[in-house]
C-alpha cells in the first residue's frame, strides 16, 4: 500500500522547499512587525488622515482571504510597473497580511498599560516618541508575545498558499511530486508531517519562554484579564 | 494599460452568484462542522475515556499544526486512493467542516469551562440526564457564551472557502478567475472580488455584537 521509496527518494527535494518556506516566513515576519507596529500606531495616532490609513489597511487585510491577497499583489504590481519574482511578491503578500495581525495585537498590548504609565511619561518630560520607545513598549513585549506566536504559526500555514503563484515552497514542492510520482498520500503526509513539526516545535519553544516571562510578571501589576483578552484574541486559524 | 471600471460591471453579476456559493459552502461547513464538534464535545465530557480524549487532542493538534490548503489536498487527491471519490464540492464541505470542527471543538471547551458545575449536579438531583441535560441545560449555555469566538470562527471559514478554489469548487474566486482569465483584466476583477469578500466578513465580523445583545435579552 504504501511505497517507502518515495520517501527516501524525494526527501531532499521536499526538504528544499521547506527552506524555501523557512526563508519566506522569516522574511515576513522581519517586515511585518515593524510594519506591524507602525500601523499599531498610525491606529492610535490623533491625525485623522494616517489613523483613517492605518485603520483601513488593518481592516482590509484582516477581513479577507489570503490567497486573493496573493493575487492581487502578483497582478497589480506588475500594472503600476513594479516587476518582481513570484518569491518576493509573496513575502511582501505574507508581510502584508501578517502586518495587518501584528498591529492588532501590538494595539492590543499597549491598550493593556495602565494609562498612568503614559501619563507619568509624559510628566516627567518625556516626548510622546520616547514615552513610547522606552516606557509603554518594553513593557507590552511579554504581553504581546504568545500572540505574536499564535500569528507566527499562522503565517507558517498561509505561506502554504504562495504555491498558487508558483513560489517553490513546500507544498508547491509536494505538488510537483506528486504529479511526478502519482503517490499523493505519501507525498501529502510528509508535507504536513513538514509543517507540523516545524509548528510543534516553535510552539512548544515558546510555551518555554512564556512560562518563564509569566513567572515575572507576577510581579508587575499589570491587569490580569486583560492579559487573558488578548491571549483569546490571538486565536487563528 | 489603464484601470477600466466598466470590467467590474461586467463582471459583477457573475461575481455575485459566486459569493452566493461561497456563502453557500461557509453556511454549510459550519452547520457541519458545529454539529460534529457538539457531537465530539458531549463525548468527551460524558466517556472522559484516556483513549477518545487523546485522539481529539491529536486530531485538533493536527490540524491547527498544518495548512488547510494541505488538507484540502489530503482530502481532495488521497481518498480516491482507498476508493472513495469525491466531486470537487463535497470534497470541499468535508475539508471545511474537519478543519473548522477542531476550532469549534476548542471554542465549546471554553464555553462549557463556563457553565457552573452546580448545572451539572443540580441537573443530576433532578433526574435530568442524557438528552434532556444536554438540549436544555448545558449547550444554550455553552453556546451563547460562545458567541463571539463562534462569529469570529465562521469568518475565517468564510476566508477559507477561498482555498477551495484550488480543487476547482466554483465559488466566488474561481469565478473570478474564470473572468480574468477570459478578458485579461485581473487587477480589476480581482479588485472587485477583494471588495466583495471584505463585504461579507464585515458584516458577519460586525453582527456579533448584534448577535450578543439579542441573545442576552432573550435570557433574562
């Protein structure tokens, strides 16, 4: 029933795609939260034209599917004259849907500071800017981060869609097997044998760190169900 | 080339039967998908067997650990392997509604976490058991709880339906791409059918409030 051959034989091809993921996914990821953040802001901000930005771009992006994303990015920038290869049209896609979650749950976490804490920056002659850098976001990083995980594993399984513009990531790599070797059980299991492997492990990395962060926090006199909010909140797909 | 809105009208009527099916697949897979988690709630909390609750667990493990779009595919190429073969559609439902039921499965784990154990034991001094337990006590009460993560839940099924426009289920984007495809004007199309998918998820991310309000009346 099942042919073992298939395995040993396409191991290392499949094994290539799933660097090609790797690499995708950490790209994005490296874009998006900057971008993330600085939508987070721009959401926050008293201009009404950039928080009108920032809100529609945060809105569009979290309220539609991914893979029509991913087209229209493969077909409109090549419209306005910006010709990419399929792998960066996906990881500015991927960092573009990704960015979109990120600023909702950095928003989140900086909601989640008592609003003394600002104030008190502020009182002290602290600029906006420098209140933010140095007082409210260092403190929202232990808030933010199993989120910040949760969208992670997210963005591992969305980047499964690129392979619909021919990004030779891992499922289009399991694709092309599979039209090579008519076997789509084989070839499918060890995808997303793949694909949870690689989400197990940074899950169960990060329940590591997070336990060790929440053993600090105790500490700080951060208010508990918020916390709670924002952890039910990073639940995705 | 220039951005030519009379192609989004073109399109449009085409475009909407398509978001017609997409609905009509969401709907379906939830319903489905709602039914079976309910189902392997109540089993889960009546047997507590080591065995079953272990393989929910890896059941639900699997599939939040791996793409829906490598589900649809296990489901789509590798049961006609063991014989059984699926038009694009069902095949489609029944990818929905296996990815969506471990969501809804963890959504009715926290709802049921919310209903007092003294439910249970007051239903249990009563002689209420069984059906009557569960229909009248215990699931109005898990489900409205749940409300919010549920509308939550069918948006990204909504989303998801998407996806199956790979096994070339005629829903809304594979309509769009038969247009484009045909006239050569994807940025518009594509645009249009952007447009619409933000339409539908906003307005169901929207009606949980609506949603919420309505069922708390109903309760007090």
């Amino acid at each position: 029933m099942l042919e073992y051959q298939i395995f040993f034989d396409y191991f290392p091809m499949i094994l290539l795609g799933f660097w090609l993921t790797l690499k995708i996914v950490v790209c994005a990821i490296a874009l998006g939260i900057p971008l993330g953040l600085i939508l987070a802001l721009g959401r926050r901000s008293n201009f009404i034209l950039i928080s009108f930005f920032a809100t529609s771009f945060i809105e569009l992006f979290r309220n539609t599917p991914f893979i029509i994303q991913v087209f229209l990015f493969y077909y409109v920038l090549p419209f306005y004259g910006l010709r990419l290869s399929a792998e960066y049209v996906g990881i500015l896609a991927l960092a573009a849907f990704g960015s979109a979650y990120f600023a909702e749950i950095i928003r989140a976490g900086i909601d989640a500071i008592p609003k003394g804490q600002l104030e008190s920056a502020r009182a002290i002659g602290m600029t906006d800017w420098q209140s933010m850098k140095n007082i409210i976001l260092p403190q929202t990083v232990s808030i933010v981060l199993p989120p910040l995980t949760n969208q992670t594993l997210t963005l591992i399984k969305e980047s499964a869609i690129l392979s619909t513009i021919t990004v030779h990531e891992l499922t289009m790599t399991g694709l092309m097997v599979q039209g090579e070797t008519f076997r789509p059980f084989e070839v499918f299991i060890m995808v997303a044998l793949l694909y949870w492997a690689l989400n197990e492990t940074i899950a169960s990395i990060m329940r590591r760190i997070e336990k060790r962060y929440s053993r600090n926090r105790k500490q700080n006199k951060i208010v508990r169900s918020n916390i709670d909010i924002i952890k039910s909140s990073g639940f995705s797909r | 080339m220039k951005f030519d809105i009379s192609y989004i009208f073109d399109a449009l009527p085409r475009l909407l039967e398509g978001a017609l099916i997409t609905l009509q697949v969401a709907i379906l897979g939830f319903c489905f998908s709602i039914i079976l988690a309910t189902l392997i709630t109540i089993a889960k909390t009546s047997f507590n067997s080591r065995i079953f609750n272990g393989f929910i667990a890896f059941y639900i493990s699997f599939i939040r650990g791996t793409p829906l779009l490598v589900q649809i595919f296990l489901i789509y190429y590798v049961l006609p392997v063991f014989g059984l073969n699926l038009a694009p559609f069902p095949a489609g439902i029944l990818a929905i509604t296996l990815n969506s039921a471990a969501f809804v499965i963890e959504i009715l784990r926290g709802g049921l976490a919310s209903v007092p154990k003294g439910q249970f034991e007051a239903a249990k001094s009563l002689g209420i058991s069984g059906y009557a337990l569960w229909w009248k006590i215990i699931l109005p009460q898990t489900f409205i709880t749940s409300i919010p993560p549920l509308v939550n839940e069918f948006t990204m099924v909504l989303k998801a339906t998407a996806l199956l426009s790979v096994i070339t289920v005629v829903e809304l984007m594979r309509v769009s791409q038969q247009i484009y495809s045909a006239n050569y004007h994807p940025v518009e199309v594509l645009s249009a059918t952007f447009i619409i998918y933000f339409l539908m998820c906003f307005v169901v991310s929207r009606s949980s409030v609506f949603l919420e309000q309505r069922f708390k009346v109903k309760r007090a």
